[in-house]
C-alpha cells in the first residue's frame, strides 16, 4: 500500500489549480524564505524551485530538496548551467547549502539513490519539459491536467 500523500498539491490527480497549490505549499511551510528576504537573483530562484515543489508533488525534507534539484535539472529546460549559475549567484541559496553541509548532502543522496533514480527516470520520460520561468499562463490550470500534459508522475 503507497503512503498517503500529506498535502493536496503532493497527490499526481490534484484538483488544485497551480496557484492554489503554491498558496498550500506556502502554508503549509510558514518557515519558507519569503521576498523581503532575497535578494532579486534569489526571488528568481527560489519562486522557480518553489514552483517545482509543488509541479513534482515534493515536501521541504532534505531529500525532497534533492529531488527537487534532480527534477529541475532533467524536468525543467532551465539546463544545469543555468541552474548551478543561480546557485552560485544567490547568497540565500549558498547560505541554505553550507547551513545543511556537504557530508549531510552526500549522506542524503547515497541513503537516497533509489529514489532520486525513480525520479531522474521519470523526469526523463516526461513528454516535455517544465518551463522554469514561463509557468504564468498555468498558474490557473488545475494540477492535474499539468501533469497529464507534462508526463509528470509525482513519486
């Protein structure tokens, strides 16, 4: 039996529109890094990936936040140039990976190499991919029909 998916956005046939999905990410995260927090390279970063999150169907665990980047980095067409640039370039995004620390990331990611798999092998078979800053016109598009037009299969 699968487990229970927590939250409505996390749920692969969610009725929620993109919007409604990102407003429960944001409550149901109140620790999230708001604007007034970042700088302008951050907002951009941040705002993509948090849309990922709820696109993908994943939590705020650290594994979540591994296959949120395996997602971004096959799923998306932001490319991983582009992708590692906005890492770098952002001191929030720095501060958040040297806070968790490099041996933690690589405990994560060898504890979680059947998963991240899954979802590389998943984000590869999608039909196409996830515009990383062009998502506006589906910001009230219900989840569902998203995914269906995606190919996404939240884990």
């Amino acid at each position: 039996m699968a487990a229970q998916k927590k939250f409505s956005y996390q749920e692969q046939d969610s009725k929620l529109t993109l919007r409604q999905g990102v407003a429960e990410y944001f409550a149901s995260h109140p620790g999230l890094l708001q604007d007034g927090d970042l700088d302008q390279v951050s907002q951009q970063l941040f705002h993509s990936h948090d849309v990922c999150h709820v696109m993908f169907g994943l939590d705020t665990t650290l594994m979540d936040e591994a296959l949120a980047d395996c997602w971004t980095l096959v799923g998306t067409d932001v490319g991983g140039p582009r992708y590692y640039r906005y890492l770098r370039e952002s001191k929030a995004a720095r501060d958040v990976i040297r806070q968790i620390g490099y041996g933690r990331t690589l405990a994560i990611t060898i504890t979680g190499l059947p998963k991240i798999t899954r979802t590389l092998w998943r984000a590869w078979r999608m039909k196409k991919k996830w515009p990383w800053q062009g998502y506006g016109r589906y910001l009230d598009a219900d989840l569902w029909r998203i995914r269906q037009e995606f190919g996404i299969r939240v884990l």
